[in-house]
C-alpha cells in the first residue's frame, strides 16, 4: 500500500513550538508541541527541536511519505530563509534556518512569518480555498496580516511586506511594541481593546462591570461578555476597535481589491461584536466602485491547529508550484 504523502508543519512560538504532518485535504496526521524556550539561544534550541521531530517522524514512518517542512516563525524572511531579530526569541541576528534544518533532514524547506502562513493556511485548507485575493488579519497579542494577490503572498522587496499592523492610524498616538506612535496593531488587538476599555474608563463616570476587573484579567473574552451584557463601556470599546480597523481595511482595499478579508484569532471570537462595526466603518470609507465587492468572513481554521495547517500549507503551496513550473 502506498504511504500518504504529508508535509511537517512547524509554527515558532514565543512560548511554543508546534508541529504536525498534514496531508493534502487538511488531514492532520499527528501533531505535537515542545518548550521553545526563548531565552535559550538557537544553538541550544535546534538539538532539542531535531530530537522531538526524529521522534515524530518515526511516528509516522510506516504510514505516510514527508514531501518537506513549512516553517512560520516570527521575523521570518520568505526570500533568504531567514529568522531576522526575532524580538520574542534570543537567537541573535540572523539565523538561516531554512539551511540548517534543510541539512538535517535533506528535504525542501520554506519559511515565512505566522501571520503568512496563516493566510496560505485559509487559502489552502480553510474559508479562502478557491480564491485569489485576500486578505487575512490576525487579531491576537497584536495584529498580523497575510496579503494574497493573484494566489500568491505579497512578499514585496524586501520579504517583509504586508506588515497592515504597523500603518499608522494616529502619528502622535499610542505607542506601539515596535518603538513607533499609533500603529494600528496598537488599537486593534486584545491588547489594544484592552487599552482603549482602560482609556474609556478613566475618562468616563459611566457605570461598568469592568471597572472592578485588574488589568491582568482584563481579557479579551472578558470585554466581549460585557458587551453581550450591554456593558455601554464594554461596547464603546468594539464600536471604537471597529471603526479604525473598517477605516484602515478601506485603505487596503484601495490597493489590492480583495474579494474577501478573512479575520482569526482571539478578538475575532468576539464575532458580530467586532464584525459589524469593521464592515459598517469599511464600507462607509470605501472609495465607491469597492463598496459591496468585499466580504468579512471569520476564518474556517479558527478551531483547529491552524499554526500547524498555516505552516504546512506554505510547503504544500510551494510544492505544488514546482510541479505547475
């Protein structure tokens, strides 16, 4: 009997690496996660990320055949193979890791950042499948953005294009994790909702459920249930975080024309909460020919290992243009 051919999807984390065999439908064959340690520097995390996935790849040994390894990593530089200063990892400078794990496992190896791989993820196994322009937005810690033109990622000159989380929404703004003022991740993000619930409370008598809740339990999650409860604070909040999303989709839109922007992570669990102010506040600053070309949809991978799909999908897309080349 044939073995199934599989790709190994591996997503670094901050936190933790993850990693899987996934077939060509979407199939996850297995999957497992490890420690990325991430004061640990590159040279002490590689023999311990080559241990655990000698011990995956015999898993799955006598069933399935890796056709090769997608990685999505923070600062990843599709071009070079490059982890470039990641800020989250103390690997230091610029790690060509596409090399190095090509030289242990001799198999075809393609890198990119997780909000990238993300994105070949929904066009792969997800809600984009049959699409050619999109757009992907993470909504998590902060805001990652995948860019798909013509069913391929926008990479640009320099490999880091795409970034939607550092447009600026207001240059003397919010400071953001990158150094700049009001970047857009800085108010669309768990993060950035939790700021602006925390703004709107200091400047506002107005009665709140959330002002008896710390900081550090300020969730998303927590914010969304108030706004269910009809917490005026708590739904200010989302109206605020969904107009300056809308607002900066408009200006995308203008460049790319996409047929849908695709929203996943944490925030976007919030649903219509987020939803309805994006698509009214997109809508109403969209240059007209656009208006009513563009669905908000919520991403299909939203409940199962998308790092692992995002991360295989991009050695999958890779792959299968060769075989068309």
């Amino acid at each position: 009997m044939a073995k199934k051919k599989v790709a190994l999807g591996l997503d670094i984390g901050g936190t933790t690496t993850t990693y899987g065999f996934v077939d060509a439908q979407g199939e996850i064959l297995f999957e497992a996660q490890m420690q990325t340690r991430s004061k640990e520097h590159v040279t002490a995390y590689l023999p311990r990320l080559y241990k655990a996935l000698d011990a995956a790849f015999a898993q799955v040994a006598e069933q399935a055949e890796c056709i090769g390894i997608g990685i999505g990593a923070p600062n990843a530089n599709y071009f070079r193979g490059t982890v470039e200063n990641p800020p989250n990892l103390n690997w230091g400078g610029v790690v060509n890791l596409s090399e190095l794990v090509y030289n242990q496992y001799q198999l075809p190896v393609a890198i990119t950042n997780d909000a990238n791989a993300a994105a070949l993820g929904e066009l792969k196994f997800g809600a984009a499948r049959g699409m050619k322009n999109f757009i992907l937005i993470t909504l998590g810690t902060g805001l990652g953005s995948g860019i798909v033109v013509n069913g391929e990622l926008v990479y640009g000159h320099s490999g880091f294009a795409g970034e939607m989380g550092h447009l600026i929404v207001n240059s003397n703004g919010r400071i953001c994790g990158d150094g700049r003022r009001g970047c857009l991740e800085a108010y669309v993000s768990v993060t950035g909702i939790r700021r602006t619930v925390s703004k709107l409370l200091a400047d506002s008598l107005a009665p709140s459920e959330l002002r008896n809740v710390g900081q550090d339990d300020l969730s998303g999650e927590r914010i969304a249930q108030a706004a269910l409860n009809g917490d005026k604070i708590a739904l200010e909040a989302f109206e605020y975080t969904g107009r300056i999303l809308g607002q900066k989709l408009a200006d995308t839109v203008l460049i790319t024309s996409p047929e849908a922007v695709i929203l996943f992570g944490g925030l976007a669990n919030s649903k219509d909460l987020i939803f309805e102010p994006t698509l009214r506040h997109l809508e109403r600053n969209l240059f007209g020919p656009f208006r009513g070309t563009v669905k908000l949809m919520i991403s299909e991978l939203q409940e199962k290992n998308a790092a692992v799909l995002g991360a295989a999908g991009l050695i999958w897309h890779e792959m299968e243009k060769k075989a068309v080349d």
